[in-house]
C-alpha cells in the first residue's frame, strides 16, 4: 500500500510538472499582440499626410477606414504612441496638417483661362465655358472681356446658367468680366480689326498684370478633354518659350500664309491664335527683335508701331500680327500638335491632322461658323450636344450616346466620315471621369 501511494504522488508530481513546463513554453514562444497590433493599423504621420492631401475620400469616417488599413513602416515611431486616446490625437494633428497642405495646394493649382466676347457670341460662350467645365479636374479662374451692352447680358445669363449647373460644378470656379480696353493706338481702330474686339487678346499680357499664365480660346471652341492637359504644355516650355499654339495649316501647299501672305509669318505655314497658351510673366520681361528698333521692345511698345507698320498688307488681324511677332522671336514660340487647336481646314480638304486620327481631337475649333450652319454637320453636332447637355451626372447617358447617334448622320460628310476624329477623345475622357467618381466613392475591402 505505501509503495502504492508513493508512486502515484510521483506520477503527479511528474504530471503537474510537464504541465506547468508546456504552459510556460508555449507563453513564451507568443508574440506580443498589443505590439502587433499598433505596427499593423497605425500609419506614419507622412502617410497620414499623403492620404489626406490627395482627397482619397471627403468623409472623416471613411477617412479613417482607409487609414486603418495602412501598414507601418516604421517601428520605432510605432513605439512611441500608446493608448487609443495617443493614437486618436495624432491621428487628428496629423489629418489637420494635411488639411493645410491640401488647402495650400489647391490654392495654387488654378488655371487661367480668357475668352473676348463681342457681338452675338453669348451663347457660344457659354458653351465653351461649360465645356472647360465638364472634364476639367483643377479650378478655373474665367476672364471673361465683353463690350458694354454684352456685359450685362453676360453676366445675368451666366449667373441664371450658374443656378442650372450649381450642384455640378459647385467650388470649381471663378469668374471675372472686363470691359474691353486698348492701353496704346485707337481704340476704335483697335476694336474694328479682323473681328469685333479680337484684337483685345493682344493685351491681355498688359491688363492681366497679377496673372502669371494664362490660356486664351477664341468664342467658338470646345474642350473635349481636360483643360488640366492642356494647362500641362506650361511645364514643357524651355527657358526662352513664352507662348504656345497650333500651326496654321499642316500641308504648306495648301496653307493660307504659304501661299498668299504678304507680310512675314512664323515657320512653314504659320500659327492660327484661336487657342494661345501664355506665360504672361515671361511676355511682360521680354525685349521682343523687330525689324524696327535693333535694341527690341517690350510687349506693350511693340503693338501699335507693329501694326502701323502692317495694316495695309494683314489680312487675319489679330492673328497676322503674332505671326510677325514670332516670326522675328521663333525661339519664343512653343507649337503643339493639330488635334489641340482641330479646325475645319483639318478635314474639309481631306484628313490631314494625323494626331487627331491616332489620339482624337483634344480642343475644338469650329471657326467659319460651322457650328451655326449645316456646311460642317460634324461639327455642328458636336456643338449642340455639348450645348443641350443638362449636367446630370450620367455623362454617357446624357451626352455621349445623343452625340454617338446623331453623329451617324453625318459620316457621309467630309468631316464626319472618321468618326473616331471627334469621339475617341469625348469617350476616354467620359470614362476617366467615371473611373475617378467610383474609385472616390467605394471603400476598399477589408484584408
């Protein structure tokens, strides 16, 4: 019996033993989760700030969902902060500082655009206006030139248009109008060259003093693709290029300067001036050569002397004048490609815009007035798609399907019978458009 007894309290003993050993070895072999979860779901303040500054979401709910989901990078940081109410502080310092650079940065990111209004050219403005609306992604500051009996009927008729796209393009834009204002010559004169009041886009560099670049488009263009791409051609500037815009014709045989001209142009075939994208600072610093005064002159002194000089020889006003102006500067002078500035001259000859036929037309330019007669249809169609369009938020639906339809009408049409010229541009934008609202809106799925 003692025997009996001793070994089963040595079989306990032994029992209780390796017990106690498994239980304390598998505690140790644990991670620390406390540690684990702090490096999982706690991000760096630098990430904190990227996420915040790039608008992934506008909801501090959703904010913080997608921040729980970024990994730490950084350990030692991760050390640092303790407890739920640490975490909840930094996270709120850090989510405040990206409020401010992305404050900042929005503040610097507006594009300038001007458009010279005279005539009957209220509602085609307007039209370009929402179209530079519709796809572009920074803010717009308009600056808009209207003589006097227009400005009035601007300004109710863009307000009342205003109240219609309210919802749309809320924060997206600013908007000044100007009377029309010549600082040298005879404003009369001035006033009266080529076409009521175009001559006013050549001193937009003297009156816009506060401006540091700009784009100028004439009344009757279309932005079908963000002007935020054409705003970029700013960057690809060298140091001597102040201005930029699209050659006049892409054959020199069937160029209008090339073969009739009589005053000197810039390069080949010259430049059309219907969209212009300016580096004002850099016109306003520049002593421009000239066939007048060997030391040169600045932008302002040039005009009236040049135009004097020229009045009896320029057909195109305006236009004529920046063509002699670069013609003596070409280092001055950025070209981009035909598909940014696309006119009817571009296809009512045969299709000679070869970067329209690959990528599609990026800004339209229905000059001759074929958005208001039926000698262009393609044109046309383009323009009062763009005009009808509500500003509901299905663009497909409400702009390019009505546009894809009545586009079928006119592929037996000079213009219209490369369809992919006027639409590929139109749908790739609609789509990135689309992508981004759905990318901003759904949240990302839980790992």
């Amino acid at each position: 019996m003692r025997i009996h007894c001793k070994v089963v309290v040595i079989t306990v003993c032994l029992g209780v033993f390796l017990l106690l050993y498994f239980l304390g070895g598998n505690a140790a072999d644990d991670p620390p989760l406390k540690e684990v979860a702090e490096d999982y779901y706690f991000p760096t303040s630098s990430g904190l700030g990227n996420i915040v500054a790039s608008k992934l979401t506008k909801k501090p709910l959703d904010e913080l969902h997608i921040l729980q989901k970024q990994p730490l990078t950084d350990r030692k940081e991760a050390k640092v902060v303790r407890g739920g109410n640490a975490i909840a502080k930094r996270q709120r310092s850090d989510m405040g500082l990206g409020r401010l650079s992305s404050k900042r940065a929005r503040a610097e990111e507006v594009m300038h655009l001007a458009v010279v209004a005279c005539g009957n050219r209220l509602d085609e403005t307007l039209t370009m206006v929402k179209s530079a609306l519709l796809f572009s992604i920074k803010r717009i500051k308009f600056h808009i030139f209207a003589e006097d009996p227009l400005a009035s009927q601007f300004e109710k008729k863009f307000l009342f248009q205003l109240s219609q796209w309210a919802r749309a393009i809320s924060n997206k834009f600013q908007y000044s109008i100007y009377p029309i204002t010549f600082s040298v010559g005879n404003a009369e004169e001035w006033k009266k060259l080529f076409k009521p009041c175009a001559a006013q886009r050549l001193f937009l560099p003297v009156i816009l003093k506060d401006v540091d670049s700009l784009l100028y488009v004439d009344t009757d263009v279309l932005f079908l693709r963000p002007m935020d791409d054409m705003w970029s051609f700013l960057k690809a500037f060298n140091t001597t290029q102040l201005a930029a815009m699209a050659p006049e014709h892409e054959i020199p045989k069937i160029g209008w300067y090339s073969r009739f001209a009589r005053h000197p142009f810039y390069g080949v075939t010259g430049v059309n001036s219907g969209v212009m994208l300016m580096n004002l600072t850099r016109i306003r610093r520049t002593l421009f050569k000239n066939s007048m005064i060997p030391s040169g002159l600045s932008w302002e002194d040039l005009l009236h002397p040049l135009y004097q000089k020229y009045k009896n020889h320029i057909t195109w006003g305006d236009q004529d004048l920046l063509n002699i102006i670069f013609h003596y500067n070409p280092e001055s002078l950025y070209t981009f490609p035909c598909q940014w500035n696309y006119r009817p001259d571009h296809c009512m000859y045969g299709s000679n815009c070869k970067g329209a036929e690959q990528e599609g037309v990026s800004i339209l330019h229905g000059n001759r007035g074929v958005y208001h007669d039926d000698k262009q249809p393609a044109f046309k169609v383009v323009y009062d798609a763009i005009h009808e369009y509500p500003f509901e938020d299905n663009m497909f639906q409400s702009l390019f399907y009505p546009l894809q339809t009545k586009f079928l009408d006119t592929v037996n049409t000079l213009c219209g019978r490369i369809p992919q010229v006027f639409l590929k541009q139109v749908e790739k934008t609609m789509r990135t458009v689309y992508e981004k609202k759905v990318v901003r809106h759904v949240k990302p799925p839980p790992k």
